[in-house]
C-alpha cells in the first residue's frame, strides 16, 4: 500500500448555524491546517497515488480566503469540511481539519 499525504494552510470565515447561543454564529475567521491522506495499492501511469498539486488546486484555491458559508453547501463545521474535503479527492481515506491551536475534526472513511 502507497501513502501520501499532504497539508494545507488557509485562511477562511465561517459561521455557525447552531441550535444553542454561541459565539460561533456570528462570522469569524480561522488560518485552518487541512491535512489530506490518500492511498491506493497501485500506482498511477505517473507513479503516483494523487499529484500533491491536483490536491492543492481543489482545495486551497477553492476554500482559501473565502467565506465557508458561501461557497459550501452545508453548515461549515470543522467536521463536515473534512468530509466535503475527503469526497473531492481520489483515493482519500482520511482527513484532519484544524481551525484552531487544540481543535481539530477528522473524517476517515471505513
């Protein structure tokens, strides 16, 4: 089995709709660390399991420095990102989303 892995810094809002009062509903931005873990048994024609640029370009430039609430489809909670991000990815198993120092989301597919 081959891995790779790659990690990712942006900049993004977000907030919350939550059925609690919370400081998280109003908008609020975070330098988030997404870490993307794909693997596969073979490897491509080019000798990868996934080229760490592909990865970039469908994550980075589509979330960095974006408003969350606008451009994805779902309540942008640290745990549904890491799902959204594992399903744009080929051979995706695992994804770590941390918005801040000591909070961290990960989604892994079983």
């Amino acid at each position: 089995m081959y891995y790779v892995t790659k990690r990712m810094e942006i900049a993004g809002s977000h907030s919350l709709k939550l059925d609690y009062p919370s400081k998280c509903s109003g908008l609020h931005g975070h330098n988030w660390i997404i870490t993307v873990m794909c693997r596969a048994r073979e490897l491509d024609a080019n000798g990868m399991v996934s080229d760490f640029s592909q990865i970039k370009a469908r994550i980075e430039e589509y979330l960095d420095h974006k408003n969350f609430n606008e451009v994805l489809p779902f309540n942008p909670t640290a745990e549904n990102i890491a799902r959204w991000v594992c399903s744009q990815i080929p051979h995706c198993y695992r994804v770590e989303v941390q918005e801040s120092e000591g909070n961290m989301a990960a989604y892994e597919i079983d």
